[in-house]
C-alpha cells in the first residue's frame, strides 16, 4: 500500500506490470481481477475503475469468481488469530471490532462463518467498514438462514467485494474528479 495515495493519471500511464504491482492487493490474493481491468485504461476516473473491475468479474468464469470469494478469510476466523491476514483486511477487521471480541462472541462468529459455509460453499463476506460487528453477526445470521439460492448468495458476496475494493481504492488513488 502506498504511503500516499498515487494520481490517477500515473495509474493510467504505469506499464500493466506496474499497475497490477501497485493495485492488485485490491481483491483478496486475487490480482488476476486488477491485471485483466488494464486493458480498459485509461480510466476517466476511479468509477471507471470500479465498472471495469464489475466487467472483468462479469465476464470471468464460475470458478474464477468462486476462487476469488474463497480467497477471502473468515471474519474473526483462526487466521485473523493467528496473523495470518493481509495488512488490509488485518486493519479493516480490527476497525469493526473484530480483533477484541470475546470467547462468546468469537463462537458465535465461529459458528455463523461455518453455517454460511456449509450452506453456500463460500465464505460470509460483507463490508465490514459499513458495519459494527453487532451489524455484521447479525447479517451473519440473517443470510445464513434465508432461503436464498448459492447465486444469489454468490452475486452478494460480489457486490460485497467490490465495496470492499471501493473503501480501499480510495485510500490509494487520489482522484482528482472526487
């Protein structure tokens, strides 16, 4: 990540190699999304950015997407307690609380992450800077016991990511048109 925030202009003129180094933390150990998006520069602004990146997820296969969403770690699971998660998502958990909860509540979450699994094959996404973690356990909660189809589940989850990718585009692009 870097210390601050790189123009969009140099963005756009940065060798696809360069662009993907610099951007393609964005997705979850998936910078496949960030390499394939550089061929839409350049890009007017970060929402240009952001359609490209919805294209390239659009237009990817089944497995590539569920890929990308297996990619990303339980919230409050054994890798955020052990460390094991990226600086971003280390950050953005510890930021909606999830890095203090207590033996109770890391069950409950425990328990929630593993349902949303088992039922969709995927892990409980969500972003977690729009929410507190009593929000978040009880969406948990919610999306783990509808009715709704794994496509449905799947086509949230994205739209999820993508929010995530937004909160953390703006932290390293600056924009001159925001």
């Amino acid at each position: 990540m870097p210390l601050k925030p790189l123009p969009l202009d140099q963005i756009n003129e940065m060798a696809e190699a360069d662009y993907v180094a610099a951007l393609g933390f964005l997705f979850e150990h998936s910078p496949w999304v960030v390499e394939r998006s550089a061929a839409h520069r350049p890009f007017a602004t970060t929402e240009a950015m952001m359609s490209a990146f919805g294209t390239v997820l659009e237009t990817a296969s089944r497995e590539e997407v569920l890929g990308l969403l297996n990619a990303h770690p339980d919230l409050a699971g054994k890798a955020a307690r052990a460390g094991k998660l990226t600086a971003h998502s280390t950050k953005e958990q510890a930021a909606a609380g999830l890095n203090s909860l207590t033996e109770d509540e890391y069950d409950r979450f425990h328990y929630w992450n593993r349902a949303y699994h088992d039922k969709y094959g995927i892990p409980f996404i969500i972003c977690v800077r729009n929410h507190d973690r009593a929000a978040i356990l009880a969406a948990m909660e919610t999306r783990s016991q509808s009715h709704r189809t794994v496509d449905e589940e799947v086509s949230t989850a994205l739209d999820e990511v993508l929010a995530i990718v937004r909160h953390r585009l703006k932290e390293v692009v600056h924009d001159p048109s925001r």
